[in-house]
C-alpha cells in the first residue's frame, strides 16, 4: 500500500473510532514512516540527555533503525536490507510451505504479524501500533510475494483493466496491457525479467498497490520450481476493504483498552464513506490523497486548518534535531546530528526505540513459526 492508505486512511480511521487527533496523527504518522525511513547510521555531534547511543567506531550513534531503503540504489540490495526491512516491515513472512523460500511469501494477517499485533495492542505506545498497522496492512496487498530476491517473485502475464483516466501511470499501465494481448506479450515478460529484479512486487509494477485494480498473473507454484504455472487472481478492492475492516476493529479495542487517547466528540457511526474513498477508481497517489483530505473534512474528522490533514515526512526530524537540513538528513548516514532539548521525548526517538522493539518480535516470532532466518 501507499501513503494514501498507510497515512490518510489509518488518519481516518482513527478519527471514525474516536482517538484524539493527536493520538491519531501519531498513530498514521508511525504507519507511514515506516515507507520513509531511510537513515540507518547516525553518527551524533555529542550524548542527547536521558538518552543512551550505541557506540560505533568509537564515535556515539544510533543505528539500524531504516525501515526501507531505495530500491534504485543497487547497494541496498543485500541481505541485511532484505530481511530487516523489507521482509520485516513489508512482506512479512506467511509461515507456509515445505521450503524457506515458500516459508517467507506474505500472506495476509500472517502468525507473526498477528503475534506482534497482539503485543502492540497491550503497550501505551501509539508509535509501536502505527508501525505494526503498516507491516499489517501490506501483508494483505503483498501477499504472494516474498522480501527476498527469489523465484517466488518471478511472475509472468501480468494483466489488468485499467479503467481510469489517462495520466502518465495509467498511460504506461494501459501500454503494458495491450502489449501483454499482443503477438509482442513475451517481449512484456522478457523485459520485466531484464529490468525488475525478482525482488518483492518489482514484477508486478505498482499493481499490488493500486486500491481499485483487479489484476492477473501466472507464478510457478511447485515447490522446487519445476515449472508448473498456475494464475492468481488479485482482486485490490476486497484486499483493501478486508485490511481496513480488521484494522477498524483493531482500533476501536486498542482504544477500548487505552481510553486516555479518546476524543470524547469524536467518531462516526457509518463508517461506508471511508471504505468508498479507500477503494474509489482514482488515476494518481495526489488525488487519492486529495479524497482523503475532502472526506475528513467533509465528515468532520479533521478541520481543513488542522496539520494532521498534511503529512511531512521530515516532520519528525525537525522536531527532533536542532541542526536540521533536509539535504544532510536524507541519506542512509547522517554525520553529526544534534539532538534537540526534547530529544528523549520526541516521536523519532520513540520511533527509533519502536523500531528495535518490532525487530526483536519479529525475528523470535518467526522462528517460533518454523522460520529460521539467519542474521
């Protein structure tokens, strides 16, 4: 899924089960970052108060704490970004399957998720829940495919409709599937095996994502690979619907357990709208945000003035560095961060903190079901 979903849609949510617009702007805010959170070394300037760094190259720092990295930049294609991130946070393993590799295809609301979930829900900790509503969340538009670079991932035929307007997305979208019924179809899958690493849903373009695509594909479902091809339907609208359903019910007892974050005039009864803007036939990522923002106005969740409505990823930087620049903070090593007054108390450090918390869960958890990935 996308910021429309992870941020706008877990805002909404939130607001229609009664969390204070802080609580919920912490709570998407968490869910997104996860897509965002690229820096995994931060070498500081000197010791935060109440704070205590890890020491590396005998220089006090924070590290390994990305949720993601560019899937552009060839050097983070290695193990360690693989099962950290991407495995961890996206396409969290289903648990199933007579091999490791099969063992680590998403399939949704998977063990460990659930697992981690229910540990989440306990915790005073709306950071921790926003992080795992993310990696829930896509194991329901992920699922089939794995982390890893692997033959899992290696689909052929992918199909869809595309009905939507013409913007450069669906102008391509639209390419690739008369190319896919045309005499040139290999040439379609030649490419994509060329160009798209058999890394997650490289394959599958942004399909997976797109909240109102029903879409096809062939995968070798064998378990050594030995070329017996089947073809998966995705059909995004009940994808998407189910994700939100579960984490509609999710919210409403997390907030039932920890009614200190309850706005008592907020909520909404009939929650159909919200499902409507999740799933609504829209060409780009802007204007499904742009639904987003109107519905919660519309629907008085949030006023127009409220900066919840707009979501920053450097939001929680600036608040928590005192020398902060976007261009010294937006790569995978920042040099001499300098932590603010608030430093302990402010959500990056909070995130931080989560971070280490899910991986620890989720490494345990994964072993207790069957598996074993080596760090």
């Amino acid at each position: 899924m996308k910021i429309d979903a992870h941020y706008y849609g877990i805002l909404a949510f939130c607001r229609a089960c009664g969390f204070t617009k802080k609580a919920a702007g912490t709570i998407a805010y968490a869910s997104q970052y996860v897509d965002d959170a690229k820096i995994n070394h931060m070498v500081l300037a000197k010791k935060p108060k109440n704070v205590e760094p890890e020491t590396i190259d005998g220089k006090l720092a924070f590290f390994n704490m990305a949720t993601c990295h560019a899937y552009f930049q060839l050097d983070t294609y290695n193990y360690d970004a693989m099962i950290g991130n991407t495995c961890a946070f996206h396409f969290v393993p289903g648990c199933q399957g007579n091999s490791f590799t099969r063992k680590l295809r998403c399939k949704e609301q998977s063990p460990i998720i659930e697992a981690i979930l229910e540990k989440a829900m306990q915790e005073n900790d709306l950071v921790k829940l926003g992080i795992v509503l993310h990696a829930y969340a896509d194991t329901f538009s992920h699922q089939g495919f794995s982390g890893l670079l692997s033959k899992v991932n290696s689909i052929e035929n992918l199909s869809a409709t595309v009905k939507a307007p013409l913007t450069p997305a669906h102008i391509i979208k639209k390419w690739v599937m008369q190319l896919q019924k045309s005499k040139l179809g290999g040439a379609l899958d030649r490419a994509l095996h060329t160009m798209a690493p058999a890394y997650g849903h490289g394959r599958a373009l942004s399909f997976p994502d797109t909240p109102h695509l029903t879409w096809t594909y062939r995968y070798d479902f064998s378990d050594n690979f030995s070329s017996q091809f089947t073809t998966s339907k995705a059909i995004n609208p009940d994808r998407f619907n189910g994700a939100f359903k579960a984490i509609h019910g999710h919210l409403a007892n997390y907030l039932e357990r920890h009614p200190e974050f309850k706005d008592p005039e907020a909520g909404l009864e009939d929650v159909t709208p919200l499902f409507d803007t999740l799933i609504a036939e829209v060409s780009t990522d802007k204007k499904r945000i742009k639904n987003w923002q109107k519905a919660m106005v519309d629907l008085k969740l949030l006023d127009a003035s409220d900066k919840e409505l707009r979501y920053d990823q450097f939001a929680w930087l600036k608040d928590a560095f005192s020398n902060f620049k976007k261009k010294t903070y937006e790569g995978r090593k920042v040099e001499r961060a300098l932590a603010g007054p608030d430093f302990a108390e402010s959500d990056w450090y909070q995130f931080y903190q989560a971070v280490h918390w899910y991986k620890e869960h989720f490494f345990k958890l994964a072993e207790e079901n069957g598996v074993i990935i080596p760090r």
